[in-house]
C-alpha cells in the first residue's frame, strides 16, 4: 500500500530570525536564472521579487511562505487549474496562470503574491490585452502569481548546507548558481545565517491533534 | 588640495569629511550582519532598528557592504524614490540592481560626466584584482581572468590612457624592497609593516598613532601611478598636468579615502582624481551599452602598462610578502632566487608567519589577512617583542579579492568559492608571465634609468613616499 506523507514545507522560528531578508534574496537568486542572474549582484536587470517575505513587528520579523497546504485552498479557487499538487508540493503553473488574485484572496498564511512575469530579464508583454500609457495603446505586461515552490523546479538551488559542501563547490570554480554541493535544502534554508529556518518534512499522523502552523509542533515532527 | 577639473570646482576632490561608507536608514533593518563582519566594532545600533557608523573608526574597508543583504523591495518602496537615492549615492541613473542598506559613495556620475569632456587627458589604472573580478559582473564564472577586455572596455569609456597599477605594484616593491634591506641592515625600524593597504593605515593612525615609524613610508602601488601619471607621463605624453583626470579602478572603498588624502598630491596635484570600484566599473560598462563578453583582447598602454607577474600577485593576500622576497632576495644575494612560488607565503588564515633563508639573513616574516588579526601583532610591537622583520597587513579577510568594492554576491554559501576561484586566477596570471620579478621588468628598469634615477633616491622621495598622520580620538577632538 502506498505510505501517504504530508507536503513538505519551509519554516521560521520568529525567536531566531533577525530580518536581515538573506533568504528572500537567495530565493529570488536560484529562481531568476533564465532572467541572467547569477552569483553577483549586478547580473540583476529586474526588481527583486522572491517567494517569501519576512514579515515584521516591533517585537519580532520572520520570513513567511508557502504551508503546501494539504487541502490547498489556492488550488481550490483556481479557475485555470493553474495550482497543483506534484511530488509533496503545491506548484504554481506559471504559464498558465491568468493573474486573477484567487489565491492571493484564498490563502491564509498570504503566502501568494502577484507581480509582473519576466523573462530574460525583461518584462513579458501580453499578446492582446492593452492599456492607455503615455497618451496611447501599449501591450499590457503579464502579471502572474508567485509562491514558494520548495525550490523543486530548479536543478539545483545552491542548496550548500556545510562547510565541506562549500568546498567541493569552490573545486568546480563557477559562478553560475546552478553549482550545488549535493544537498536539497530550499535556498532559503541554506543561507539564513542564523538557522532559523527548517525544511519540515511531516510523517501523518505523528503530529496528532497539533496544526502545523504551531511552532511547537516541529518538535514533535520526525524532521 | 589642488582642484584639477577647473569646470567643475571642488567636485572632483574626493572630501576626507565625506564618511564614504553609509547605511541607508530606510532601508536597514538592524539584522546587524554588518556589525559581525565590522573588524573595528565601528557599526553600532540596537538589533532590531538602523544601525549608524562611527566614521572615527571606520577604516572604510567595505565589508559591511559585502554582507548587507537588506534591499529596497519591490513591494514596500521606500520613502525616496530609486532615481533619487541613485542620484545620492553618487551612481549612474542606468543601474538596475537592487538598493541595499550598506553602500558607499559612488563616482560612477561623475566620471561618467568626466569621460565626456574632450578638453581632459583621461587616464585610468586598474589594480590587479579587477581583472579576475569583473566578469562576474556579465554573469561569467568566479575568477574569469580578462585584462584585455578591461582594457578595451576602458578605451570604449573614453580613456586616453589604459595603465596599471601592477606597474606601481612593480614600482612599489623596488621602492619598498630598498627600504626594507636597509631598515634590516641598520636594524632600525623593525619590524616593517606595508602600507600599500589603504584601511589598514588608517586603522594604524587611529588605534596605534605611536608605532607609524614601523610602516614602510612607501605610498601605496594606486598612488605611486598617480604620481607617475602627473609627472613621467605626463612629460612622455607632452600634457599638461593641470589637463590630466586620473582615474583608478580600485576592489578597495577606502581607496576613495586614500586619494582623498591632502598629502597625495604632487607638485600641487592631487595624484588620483578619481577611485571607482569593480561594481561601478561594471555599471558604467553597461551604461554605454558596451557588450564586455565579446570585446577583443587589447592590451595595456606604455609606459605604465607593463608589469610583472610580481606585480599582478598583490591582489591577494601574502602577495606583496611573495613579491618582495623574489626581489629582496636577488637584491641581497646576487643571486637568482632557487624558487619563485612561494607555497609558504600563501593561504588564508588570518595570520601566517614563515622564516626565509636570504644568503646568510634569516628573515622572519608574517602575513595578516583582516584587520581584526592585527591588534596582536601590535600589541608585540609596542611591547618590543615582535620577532618579525617584516609584517604585511591587508583588512580584507583574504586582501583584495574580498574587497570591499568587489563584485558582490547574493548567495553568502559561494564567498568562499568566490574568493578560491579569482585568487588562484592571480596566481595563474602571475604564473603565465614572462617576467615575474618586479626588477626584471624592463619597464621598471627603464622608469629608473630615465627618470627616478635609484629607488629612495631624490625623486623617488618625492613622488613616492610619504608620511602617516596620527588620527587618535584625542587629536581629532582638538
């Protein structure tokens, strides 16, 4: 019989986290590299629009993202069916994303953003829809919905998790991001210099009556 | 201070009151990375709110900049507008990459509006290191070596002159190597420590004002060229002095601070106009729209153009220590020096320390690579128990390859392999020379038979050398 296993996904502990948005730009890093982006800053030609945001009080900042929920809502509400569940994972289509905000409105961790669609580090025009700017008609540019993905479509997330991980990068003497050490950490697991973020991946059943979304449930979770 | 751009009075001289490194307040978030990576506990605030810099202090390496990973985001734009904060930080208005908190004061405009005055001899040096690090900028692999599409890309700027600082670095240690022997024959003066480091002399200024007899009075290798620009080319060239905007391309934020200082002038001219970084090398690169990838190979100009493999090794550190033995070897023996890589010299601990048989002189030397290494070895030297003879400094964890001006990279797990990969392009650089021994280089030997005459002598002196000020909390105050 097939074991069932609950959607992986990445956590905070808010006790750690000193909202210094290493993770948001790693994040935005591994994902942008057909937009040119590499292992400098300049490369970048584009705002820097990641998928998760540390969140901030006065008492507290920590990165927010995607639960990979097990009843997804997000995909619940998408009319294109743009929203789906592969290998432990909800995942955005992309391409097929219409940009109606549904599960933006859906999501209660708001966890999905919505901002323009790039590609080779330019905006993506539409091919029909079009709007007055500048005292006339241009091509509207695409505006698509954006969300943790657990770094599952990206060969490799510069997923370097330890020291020795780090050299055997350095042996291969790239500056493309693509140069991973072997792990599979999300990119934003693997940069927080604090640790403060987990990969949580749940066995059902051993969180008992505890939700996810209590902290002090990562205890009890076989990591 | 002379002004040397008359159209543009007091612009073009780089203010020493003008702290150089800054943190943007809009956009820090106070995660303090930049305090753990501060070596002189100049950054202070509470976790949590904007941090500020103590500028008496700082020594204006850069690191900070390294680790600031606080950006001004897409969706919560900060309270001035991005061309706006551009047009602060002194960079061009075609830069597209992400604001972060920590940044320092860029050139990138005013050369830009420098280049395209045809009225001024445009000259530019590159120190060693940029040519392994500015092709990150295009998106090629950590330590793509490209002296030859630098040069070309700094012609397509509107440069008249392509030198380089290996030149000076070659410069330096005919200079320095002299120095050295004769402090180690008289025994006065040791242990020596370079100067060639911009923020490590400042560091020696505000924290040990009573050792600075201990620092080789060379200037540093970027400000020997800016001599030599105003006055040995200049006079090769047929151009007047007063005419010359010379320019240098610099890993280095405190380098800014170095040709900011009153004394680094010559004959009433200031020797470098202005110090852009790596980054903003690459920013205006692109501002003209220039395809740096599939630029031909073109090669430095003459006369300060041409450099040794010695020379090219200073970028990283224990570099000047390798380059100074190949030649304070040869001085001292008369002998050709059995083996010219230095293995023992290399690494990257934050001190190394090795003893070097020369004829019948055991030289103790030792290396610091990041300032915050360097307070015990001056500890000994106050003390009168330092067993070295001769001492290089570099603030930079690993010198110039991590300086503070570098290339920056948006990953923190790839630093390590980053500073690997453009340091052993160094070395393979070095190691591709024909000439690798600073006083081999016929250039060098030309530039002393036509014009310098000997190393310390007269005019070596006075375009050279120089003095070290005492910048102590007390004197300041006063």
């Amino acid at each position: 019989m097939k074991r069932e296993r609950p959607n992986s996904f990445v956590i905070a502990e808010a006790g750690k986290c000193i909202g210094c948005k290493a993770c948001e730009l790693a994040c935005f890093a591994v994902h942008n590299q057909d937009n040119g982006v590499a292992a400098s800053v300049g490369t970048i030609t584009m705002p820097v629009l990641p998928r998760l945001y540390v969140i901030r009080s006065d008492s507290f900042a920590m990165p927010v993202q995607c639960r990979h929920c097990e009843n997804a809502p997000c995909a619940g509400v998408c009319p294109v069916q743009a929203i789906r569940q592969e290998e432990g994972a909800i995942l955005i289509d992309e391409d097929r994303c219409i940009g109606c905000k549904a599960c933006a409105m859906a999501c209660p961790f708001g966890a999905v953003s919505l901002y323009k669609s790039y590609g080779n580090g330019q905006e993506i025009e539409q091919p029909y829809l079009k709007e007055q700017q500048n005292g006339r008609l241009e091509r509207k540019t695409r505006i698509i919905a954006y969300k943790c993905d657990l770094c599952r479509n990206i060969a490799s997330a510069a997923n370097t998790v330890s020291e020795e991980t780090v050299t055997s990068v350095a042996v291969d003497q790239s500056g493309r991001l693509t140069e991973n050490g072997g792990g599979s950490l999300p990119a934003c697991v693997s940069v927080c210099p604090e640790q403060a973020l987990t990969l949580v991946s749940p066995i059902l059943g051993e969180s008992r009556s505890r939700t996810a979304a209590d902290v002090g449930s990562l205890r009890s979770l076989r990591l | 201070m002379t002004n040397l751009i008359p159209e543009k009075k007091g612009s073009s001289v780089m203010p020493n009151i003008d702290p150089i490194i800054h943190i943007d307040k809009q956009l820090c978030t106070g995660c303090r990375r930049c305090a753990s990576v501060c070596p002189v506990d100049a950054i202070t605030g509470e976790a949590g709110t904007p941090q500020s810099i103590d500028a008496h202090r700082c020594v204006i390496c850069g690191q900070c900049i390294q680790a600031c990973t606080a950006y001004a985001a897409e969706s919560e734009p900060s309270l001035a507008s991005r061309a706006e904060k551009l047009r602060q930080r002194g960079q061009v208005s075609s830069v597209r990459e992400p604001l972060f908190a920590a940044y320092s004061t860029g050139h990138g405009l005013e050369l830009k509006e420098a280049l395209a005055d045809p009225k001024r001899h445009k000259v530019v040096q590159c120190a060693p290191v940029i040519r392994v690090s500015l092709a990150e900028e295009f998106g090629l692999p950590f330590g793509t070596l490209t002296p030859g599409k630098m040069a070309a890309a700094l012609r397509r700027l509107n440069f008249d002159r392509v030198y380089d600082t290996n030149f000076g670095a070659d410069v330096t240690i005919m200079e320095e190597g002299s120095e050295l022997i004769g402090r180690v024959m008289s025994g006065e003066r040791l242990p020596m420590f370079t100067s060639c480091c911009p923020a490590w002399v400042k560091h020696a200024e505000t924290t040990a004002p009573q050792l600075l007899e201990h620092l080789s009075s060379c200037k540093s290798p970027m400000q020997m060229i800016g001599a030599l620009v105003k006055t040995y080319s200049a006079e090769v060239d047929g151009v007047d002095p007063a005419d010359i905007l010379s320019v240098a391309v610099m890993p280095c934020t405190c380098k800014k601070f170095e040709a900011g200082r009153e004394e680094m002038n010559v004959d009433g001219h200031q020797e470098v106009d202005l110090v852009i970084t790596t980054r903003e090398l690459a920013q205006l690169i692109k501002d003209k729209g220039i395809d740096f990838i599939n630029l031909p190979d073109e090669p430095f100009d003459s006369p300060l153009g041409k450099y040794s493999g010695a020379g090219t090794i200073f970028g990283a550190t224990g570099g000047v220590m390798e380059a100074a033995i190949r030649t304070g070897y040869e001085l001292m023996t008369h002998e050709s020096i059995p083996n010219l890589q230095l293995d023992f010299i290399r690494g990257d601990e934050g001190i190394r320390t090795a003893a070097v048989q020369i004829g019948d002189l055991e030289l103790k030397v030792a290396m610091v690579a990041g300032l915050k290494y360097v307070s015990s070895i001056l500890e000994q030297v106050a003390e009168g128990t330092c067993p070295y003879h001769f001492i290089e400094v570099m603030a930079c964890p690993e010198g110039c390859v991590s300086g503070g001006g570098q290339p920056k990279l948006l990953l923190e797990t790839q630093r390590k392999s980053a500073y690997q990969a453009r340091k052993s392009s160094i070395y393979r650089h070095d190691a591709n020379q024909k000439v690798r021994k600073s006083h081999e280089n016929p250039a060098i030997i030309k530039l002393y038979k036509d014009f310098l005459g000997e190393p310390l002598g007269h005019a070596s002196h006075h375009l050279l050398h120089t003095k070290f000020i005492s910048r102590s909390a007390k004197e300041e105050l006063s």
